[in-house]
C-alpha cells in the first residue's frame, strides 16, 4: 500500500526520503511542485492536488509550515480528508498548536478517519540522518500502525496522550528552545559589552550546566555571523506565537515567553526571519557590530 | 602563612572547610559568629573583626551576599583591605556586578594591595565536594599565586580576563540559569494546562537538547513541590538586579532578562525568596495547585 | 422598518434601550434569554434565533464579546446573514480583531450584503447617557444610513476607514487604555511601598498630564478595593489579546503590550476576570494588602 | 541673603532665571562655566566651585542630571554641603531615586544643615514659564522658608510628606509618562501598519479619555519625525531604571515598566537618547519608515 506525504520542505523533503529509502512506495504532493521532482525521480508518484492522494492511499502523512496549511490541504476545496477510504489514517507531522490538532482529530472522526498528532524533535540535519523524535497524540494503537515508519525517520517516539498532547509537547520544547536562544544571545551581548570575548564566553558558558546542549551547535554561526538557516527564525517565532495563543485558551500566564516572543518578533521586523533562529544575537547588536 | 577566609554562609563554608582539610590554617570571620564554630573546633583562628584577620595574613577570601557586604567588610569602619600588609591578595569569590569589581580593584591597587574577583559557578554540592569553577577576573600571576587553593576547592579555574571580567563571567551564566529555570516552569505550567503530566514533559524535555543539563537536579524540587534550598531564589534575583544595572551601565538592553528577573521578583513578593530557585514554578501555578 | 439587535450584554441592552427610547422598533435577540425581558416589555419583538431577526429587518446591529460569538450569530446554523434581505445592513459594534472585520464583510459582500464594523469607545455609563464614539470602518454611504441611528447611542461618530480599520482603531484605543491602567497600578504599588498614600498619590498624579483622563473614574475602585466591573477585566484582556494577534498578522512587535497583557493574565488566573479591569491593581499587591 | 544655584542645564537655568528675574540675588555655579553666562551678566555672582557657593549662601538649589552628579556637588572634593554655614537649607530638585534623597538628608543632618527634596514636575516650557510643580519631601517648616521661591519658579507645590517621597512621587509620576509615551507609540505602529494613517490615529485617541494630556504636545514631533528634545529620551531612561531600582530595594514586581524600560533602552542603543522621548516611536519602526 503506498504512503501519502504532503508537504516536501526542509524537514518534510528529507522524511520522505527516508521513508522512500526504506523501499516504500510514496504519493506525493507539494504545493510548490518543484520540490517533489527528486522523489519522483526515485519513483514516487506525483499527485497534483492532495485530493489526488487521497485516492491512492489508505496513510497519509503531512509536513507543513503552518495551521493554516494543514487546514487547506486537508480540508480546503482539494482537500485530502474528505477523498480517503474510509478508516484512513493521518499522522500530521507539522509544528501546530494543540486546539488545532483537537479539532483535526474532530474533523478527521466526523469523516470515519483516524488522525495522530505527531510533531517532530530536531531540524535539518536529524531529519536528513533519521533522529527525529515523534511526540504523538491519539490513540495508541494508531500509534502502533506506524511506529514502524517511524523508527524509519526517527531514533524514538514518545506516546504523549491524548490529541493535541503531542503539538503540546513540541509546543512547550521550541518553548524552551526559543528562550535559551534568546537568553544566550542576551548574555553574549552583555558579555562582550563588558569586553570579554566571543569565544571565551562560548568556550565557558557552553560548558557549563546553565546551558542547553543545543546551543553548542549555534557557536559556529553566531560566532562567524553566518546565520544560514538550519530552523529559520521566522518559525521559531511563529511557534512562540502559537504558544502564546494556546496559554490564552488555556488561561495561563507566561510572562518570559511573551516577551521573548517579541525579541524575535523585532528581530522578523529587522529582516532576519529568514535567517537561523541564532540570528537573534544580530538583532541585539548594535549597527556596527552586526 | 595562614589564609583569611571571610563570609561563611552556605558557600562559604564549604569553600573553607575544603582548604582546611586540605591542611592549610584558617583566620576566619563570619558577621553571624556560631557559623564559624566548626571551622575553629578543627583549629581555625576566630577574627572578632574583618580587620583583625587582617593582622594575621597576607591573602584573604571573601565569600558573601551582596556588593554592600563585600564594602562592608573591605572598606567599613573595621574593614581588613587596610589593614593588611603591603601586596597583600584579595580574592572576592562573591557574586558581584563586574563595575563593582573594578572598584574594588580601585581601592586595593590605592591601599597597595593586589586583587582578584574569582566567582564561582556552582552551588552546594559542588562547593561541598571541592568541584567549583572559578571564574577569575585580574592579573595572571596574582591567579598564579592562588591556582593551588582554587584546585582544592574547585575543579576548575578560567581566567576570563582582567579585573571585572570574572564578575562579568559569572553574572551572565546567572542570567542563563535564571531564565533557563524560568522558562522550564513557564513550559510545565503550559504543559500540564493541557493535561500532560509533570513527569512526562519533565522525562521527555530533559532528554533533549532545548533543556539546560542543571534543571534535572531541579526535577525532584518540582514534581515534590519542596522547594529547600540549594540556591535560594531571592540570591538568584539578587544576580539578575546586578545584571540589569551592568546592562544600563553599559547601554544594552536586555529585554528578556527584565520580564524574567520581573518574575523572580513576582515570586519574591510572594515570599518564596527563601525558597529554592525552582520555586519560580510554585509562583506561576494557580492558589489550588502550589 | 424594524431594527435587529443581537446581544444584550453590560453595552448592547443599553444601546438597545435608546434607540427603543428614540421611538424605533426593535427586533431583538440574546443568548440568554432573559436580557431581552425589558426591552420586550417596552414593545421590541423577540426573536428565538439570529435567523428569525433576519426576517423582520433589513438592518442588523450585533454587539457581542468575542469574534468567536459574532461569528456564531452571523455565519453559524442559525445565523442571520443568510437569511437577510438581499442588500440589508449589518453594523457589528463588537470589539473584534481588524483580519476578523475583513473577513465578515467579505462574506457578507458574497451574500450580497453590506457590512460596517463599528466598534464603541466607551463603557457601561457612556453607553447608557447615548454618549458612546463609533469609530467606524467601511463605505460612507452604508455609514450615512445609520448615522442618526448612532448619533442616538453615541456623542460622536469617526469614519476611520476601509473595512476593518474601525476595529483597528478601537483595538489601538484599548491597547493604550490597558497600558494606562496597568502603568498607573504599578505606579500606586511603588508609591505606596515608599510610603506615601494613595490618596496623595491619585490626587497628585491624576491632576497631571501623564495621566489618562480615564483613571479618575477608577479613583474610588481601586481606593475601596470594590472592583464591581464597570469594564470587566476578561474583556480588557481579550483586547489586548486581539491585538497581540494583529501585531503577528502584521509583523509588528509591541513588547510593552506584551508584558501587560500577561499582567492581566495573571489577574485573570488570580480569579480576577470579572471584576474590573481597575484589578489589576489587585493582582500587584502583596496578599496581605489585597 | 542670596540664594545658590547649581546645575545649570535645560530646567536649571530657565528656574534660575526665574529667580534672578523675580529679584533675587544668585550665585550660580555649573560645570560647564559658559551656561551661566547669562545669568552672571544679569548680575549673577559666578562661583568656581560648588564649595564657593557655599560660603555666600545659606540656601541652595540644585537641579542636576543623575545621583551621581548630585553627590559630586555635594559631598565631592569641591562640594557645597560641609562648606555650609550651620542650619542652612538645601533643595534639591533633580530627579533621583527616594533612597538617594533620603541618604542626601542623613548627610545634610549629620552636618547640622536641612534638606529637601523637591523634584519638579514639567519640562522645558513650564520651567521657562514659571509653571512647574515641586514635589516636595522633608519637614514642613523648611518646606515654608522656601514656598515663596518655589511659587516663582512654579505654579503649585506639593508636600507629598516625608524626606525621599517627594523623589518617590517624581519617580512614579514619570513611570505613567513613559509608559503612556511608550504604548501611545505601539499604539500608532499597529494602526499604521493596518492601513490608518498617523493623523487619524492622533486624531482620534489623543480626544479620548485614554491618552495621557501631555501627548498632545508630542503629536507634532510625532508627525514630523523631528524629535528635537523636549524631555530627552535618555533623561527618561535614567528616571526608569531609577524606578526599577527602587522596585528591588521595595521588594515590588513591576512587569510593565520593566519592559518599557527596555524598549528605551534599545532606543538609546540605536543612538535616539538625545532626541525627545517621543523618538521611542521611530525605534519601533521597521528601517524604511524611520
């Protein structure tokens, strides 16, 4: 039976060709068509619209940047849900807020469908070499449908709960990693004011408990102003956002992330939503050291 | 040649008992003096004054709360830094602002004295277990001269720079911990929201790479609601006050650390100064669940 | 011609009232039934659905508490839209995000309809001596149409624009306004703590420039502690949440009314939502002065 | 008996005048000789040295920029207050934080002279138009001694009550007049990017009841991107650290000044701290519409 896979970006271009490396045979669609061409050349099938996928295919994975893209493709007038035999199963893999994905598993219930939310862990590169972690939300025996396609793109995967409690668990990890970004960009900004060194307050600081492992990886960029994108700032912030919109559903304060929030929001204003989310530390700079 | 070792509170005392196990012979002063009592049953010399440790040495430790009690004791009515034979040495291993520093070394260079400002990373345990790392600001040889000291109560010591520049060091690894510990609660506050377990997002985000390494010792504090104290928050508000006066001092701004340091102080307010860092948790939580 | 108004709230009922007071009939419609018995009893014809106002009119007013709510009566199973006369009037005086706005004339135009978002500047007291200000966004002459009738429920009337930026206006007006208060609490906690009272601190700070005129009707809430809404604090805080919102949808960052919002977000977790927005006092004192 | 001047800047020399046009007899001194020119060929006598003041006068002004430059004054190598003869009174009306104002009083008593502190509220043409408010603290009678001077120099005096509360009221009056500054500005960059213009938004909010009186004043400076310093926007930096200062010593939270506070400071850092406080508006703006 093929595999549906909406969405070929960045993260979504290299689950699939994992997926497709573990002899799978894939339906595929992106709204930009060009960034299918490789997948098919390695003979996945093309669809023109998700609706087309939907005809092919009883699984249907999707990679996509926003809620609102999730919703049109799934739901829109090509939409994929509404076309799948009855039964289906789709395990939405993109970074949304956790209403969101309660409401798609209502939509996908209404229609006979089965739905997991299944946000993953890790960029670029574990995306490309299979270590991404699946936090999951649904049921545990869709679950173990899939688990197997998992452990193809991935090193682990958590069963978080129930629907929603998957986009809950990623929500509050780019919480906490869009804020150790920002903090760390803080403390080099202070830190070199008061003349100490790059390369000294990195070799220090990154050593240290104080310091998520992950920024070890940012030292590179921020040191050589190089921000290429490995997890674009644009979406760290939109990923803030969503926070922040769910803790107003949920009636909680969150006072660091709101502002943090806005750190990056300054910087998205200044033209850095592009670049890598370390591209906060330039938005801190002053002109002539950015 | 005995050793002044001045401030004994919970580091303090660690930090001499390390260095009199190690066989050297302590003059020691404590403004609280039962807190001295251990020391000098093991044979440490009691000051009744800062200055009189003065009169029996020619390097002293200073180990306290604030930049007042440091000027206290060096510079007050009975202070040691005069007191003390020409090129004498000073370490200041308090959590200091780094312009505070730099006054410090003001005073001691008029008074003929030498001086180091050599702040720790590291709390209760490592203090006890002689695993500090030292974070020096000043002369190299002036280090030199103490480096033996420092590997007898720490396990490591980088000389950051000049004078301030250790103050500095370790004043923006406080503000990582601080706004690590922070946003840690802020994620489990809106993970728990949203029904995900405290153990479950605790188990899955400090397996990953957003999550500082120290907040797993802090896990217990959270799961167990008891909150005593390794490193009491109102000390952790007190570093991150220093630092918003470094960031106007030396014309950054800063914005995350404000609302962070804002909501330490919201805590503070509402009495868990005492209580351990993590506490900031118990501040953001609703009456019915602290 | 009969007049639809839907939602009787704190505002509409008393905007209802007057236009029934200028002498026109009404058709109206509330949720909870009950809000519609005076003005039923003073001749208006009661509706059991949004659809059966839209029988009986060819002009519509909703005032409602969120987008989520005007959406409902608008668009939802029984919504009044489509069952309007073809080239009716629908003013919405909600308080609702500008994208929000957009999007009802938008589906309104596609029924053939007209629309207005016409938000109103003021509250409870306003509301009922006919003094609000419609700030209004859409055609002039759909405007023209319904000018006496604002000119009866309000003071003033400003066409600020094109769909959707009458609701940008009254969001900005709140923006400030929410900011004025939360600035003006945080002035009475600090001045207080010096000691100074409040009393000499309202006299003293509201008889100058610095001071939204607004504040001196808070004067007596905030010195009694008796928070009775005039302008729930829920609402203030959805506003500020609405605007949050607009600043992603339109990339702009606006940290200080971040952090305030996520002040009356704390208020709102302390229990606060319905009492005034003045509380927010409240939630910045310490428990014991409360 | 001539009276003292010291501190001859903006507000200074304008109060000066004041005086010395009402009658009466000045020894002025500034650090700056060249900005006492006026008043000395006025008939001013023109001192060296704070401490030359001093010796003809038995009462003196000052109006000085930070603490710092109020301590130089007064108790630095040069200073005024051990040259004063016994009992003589000090007014000081610089803008500084309670605890400073209280420590200036402890100084002032233990060399058997008397202090007030009275900062004054207004700016550039209230104090060229003898407009002023005093903001009063210390004891009632010295208060007496200067109430006939003050009346020239402003238009009310407030005795707000003890030493360091009339800094307080100062302080705090100048924590609403930035903020309304900093959300007024929020304000116009969220309804411009919806498409209202700059005139219309002034328009409207500033004939509200939610917009601080003074913006009035900044509408033009607003409108014309000309920030020509009124208030410079470094000056009001200075007075919101000096609140968040003030907030640590008190044990007080203040979320929202502490953020504002920040968006000043990354004013200053893009080199807006000499223009008018009303220049926060152009550092929220994206590059293209500065």
């Amino acid at each position: 039976m093929k595999i549906g896979f909406i969405g070929l970006g960045i993260m979504g271009s290299r689950m699939a060709a994992n997926l497709q490396g573990a002899g799978h045979e894939l339906v595929v669609y992106n709204r930009t068509q060009g960034k299918a061409d490789a997948l098919v050349e390695n003979g996945a099938t093309r669809a023109a619209t998700p609706e087309e996928v939907a005809g092919q295919c009883r699984l249907v994975f999707t990679m996509l940047s926003t809620p609102e893209a999730v919703e049109e493709v799934a739901l829109g007038q090509d939409g994929f849900l509404r076309a799948l035999p009855g039964n289906s199963l789709w395990v939405d893999c993109s970074t949304v807020n956790p209403s969101f994905s309660k409401k798609m598993a209502w939509h996908a219930k209404k229609m006979g469908q089965r739905f997991l939310d299944a946000p993953v862990s890790g960029s670029l590169m574990p995306a490309e070499k299979g270590q991404l972690i699946f936090l999951v939300g649904g049921d545990g025996a869709d679950l173990e449908q899939v688990r197997e396609l998992m452990d193809v793109m991935g090193k682990a995967v958590v069963h978080v709960g129930d629907h929603g409690q998957g986009a809950g668990m990623k929500m509050v990890n780019n919480m906490i990693l869009g804020q150790a970004m920002a903090a760390f960009a803080e403390a080099l900004r202070l830190g070199t004011s008061l003349g100490i060194s790059e390369e000294m307050l990195c070799d220090t600081l990154l050593s240290g408990p104080a310091a998520a492992p992950f920024l070890k990886l940012k030292q590179p960029k921020l040191l050589s102003r190089n921000f290429s994108p490995e997890f674009p700032l644009e979406w760290l912030h939109k990923d803030l956002h969503l926070a922040s919109i769910t803790a107003y559903e949920q009636n909680v304060a969150l006072p660091s992330l709101q502002t943090t929030k806005e750190l990056y929001a300054l910087a998205k204003q200044q033209g850095l939503g592009e670049e890598d989310m370390s591209a906060i530390y330039r938005a801190l700079l002053p002109d002539q050291a950015k």
